[in-house]
C-alpha cells in the first residue's frame, strides 16, 4: 500500500481485521462530487463542474465496486461524456496494472495517479477513480458516490431514460443499500478474507440469508423495487454475476450458487438483457483477477468453469 505516498509493500487484499479476525474494507479517502453547476454535492468542495471531455474513469472489469460505475456510465448515456481506461484483470506485486501506459497520466500502475493526486498520500490504491483532466486531480474514489453522481450530477449531458435515484423511492434505495451491502456485496469478501472460523462463519451466514431474502423480495418482482431500475438493482447485479464464477469456490461461500435461485437467476439475466449491461461483465476478467490473488490461489490456477447458463459457457 502507499504510505505517505510512497509504495512499501508487495499488494496485500486485507488491509485490518476486526477484533474477530474479520476482514475490515478500507474506507474511501477522495468525496468530491461533480455537479451540473460546480456546487459543492453531499461531501467534498466546489468547483467539479460537469463538462463533456473533462472527466476520465479508472475501472477494472473483475471489480463490482467499479462495475457499478461501468453501469451506470452507460445507463445514463455517457460513454461518450466519460472517457475511461480498463486496468489488466491480474493483481500485481504493486496492485493494478494498467497494459499499455495510462493515456491521462502516463502511469504503469494505479498507485501512480493517487500521488499524482496527492504525493503524500496514504492507503490502498483502489478502484474506481474519477479522475478531473483540467485540475489533475482525483474527484472520487467511492463507488457508491460515484453511482449516484452519473446519475444525477451531469445534468443535460446525460441521458433520462433511466433515474436511478428517484426521489420518491429514496428511503426505500437506501435503507436496501444498507441492509445488501454488509450481507452480500462486503459479505462475500468478509467470508473470503476471514482470518478466523468464527469471522467466516457469521460471515457466510450473512450472504445466505441476505440471498434467501432478494429471493424472496423477488417473487412477482421484475426487480428490487417492482418495475423500477434503481441503483440499489445495480448494486446488487455486480455482485451476483460474479458469484458463481468466483464466490462460490475461491471465497468458500458454498452453500448454494446463484443457478440454484430461481427468482434471482431470472433476475440477474433479466439485467443482463438491458440494453448495454451485458456488454460490461467480463467473466474471463472476473476469473483471472481473483483467482490470481495470491493469499487465497498461490498456484494461480484459473479453474475452466462453471458453466454459467445464459452468460457463460464452457466447452467440453
């Protein structure tokens, strides 16, 4: 991780561990937010104005913190807007790689453009960025922010066909958001990155009973709030479709697959339909980057299936 901006160790995925051995997420050190006026949005300062051409996005396609933003960059119509760079799917030594030189900063790694955002700064060098190419510096680094500021914070540049965000329904979005993203989304890396039988056991407890509850939620539902695409669908998309493909062996969340839930398999495929989505899930990026986390796969060995029905298929 950077310490005071300088790289001291050889990339390690858990960071802090709670008093139980559980896996403990770094928290987001950049909160600024774009706004079609420049105003200052819920966290950071002023003078993040939306413009075409300004901004640029740093994902990888094996992460679903940053394939939330992938989403929601095409949903609203900005692909065009939103220049973006993909990072190599395998984590280095120094964390994320980036192919060929990063065009907006000519970086190798994505450490490198956190110290061309701050040289004194401290943690790890995660994804995705929001990068401002007029100030040279990082705008976001929490995904969740940056969801909702595609949505709302590029006004008349982005499309209306999808709010993601509707007012009406926004205490319903959050309080969802806050029950999914400990279970599910955080859940299945608290299972994965336990350092204790007791962590890993509350821990996939969680991601089962947060599953049997979308199921349920699910029954009639074309998704999570009825006939509404909301962000919370999103957030919880990005985390399902890398389920069985990754989750369920490499994480040890075994008890069942996604292809073993009807409602939520219909769903996952349902989103995958939606014009665009598919195109942002990389199942073969999704495999190599996790299974070559050294910690948990020291061989490397990217296993050849599963056989995923509707997204991914397996030759004999």
């Amino acid at each position: 991780m950077l310490v005071n901006g300088k790289w001291t160790a050889n990339w390690q995925p858990v960071q802090g561990i709670d008093a139980k051995g559980g896996f403990v997420r770094q928290t987001s050190s950049f909160r600024n937010w774009i706004t079609p006026d420049g105003s200052a949005g819920p966290t950071g300062e002023a003078g993040f104005k939306a413009e075409a051409g300004r901004y640029h996005l740093y994902v990888a396609l094996i992460c679903p913190w940053a394939s939330r933003t992938i989403i929601g960059r095409t949903l609203k119509g900005l692909n065009d807007v939103i220049s973006m760079s993909v990072v190599e799917p395998e984590l280095t030594d120094e964390g994320w790689r980036f192919a060929t030189p990063d065009p907006i900063n000519g970086a190798t790694y994505m450490h490198e453009i956190y110290t061309a955002a701050d040289p004194t700064v401290s943690g790890r060098a995660t994804v995705p960025v929001l990068w401002d190419k007029k100030q040279n510096t990082i705008v976001n680094n929490e995904s969740a922010d940056i969801l909702r500021m595609l949505n709302s914070g590029f006004g008349d540049l982005a499309s209306s066909e999808y709010d993601l965000y509707p007012e009406a329904l926004r205490p319903e979005i959050d309080a969802l958001n806050d029950y999914i993203y400990p279970r599910l989304n955080n859940g299945v890396y608290r299972a994965g990155f336990a350092t204790t039988q007791l962590a890993y056991d509350e821990a996939y407890a969680d991601v089962f009973a947060a599953l049997d509850a979308l199921e349920a939620r699910l029954e009639g539902k074309k998704f999570l709030f009825g006939d509404a695409l909301t962000e919370t669908d999103i957030r919880a998309f990005v985390t399902l479709v890398r389920f069985d493909a990754a989750y369920h062996g490499l994480f040890k969340t075994n008890l069942k697959r996604i292809a073993d839930y009807q409602n939520l398999q219909a769903y996952m495929l349902r989103l995958l339909d939606i014009p665009g989505i598919r195109e942002t899930v990389n199942i073969d990026h999704i495999k190599r980057g996790y299974y070559s986390i050294k910690s948990l796969n020291p061989n490397g060995i990217v296993p050849r299936g599963p056989n995923i029905p509707g997204l991914y298929e397996v030759a004999a």
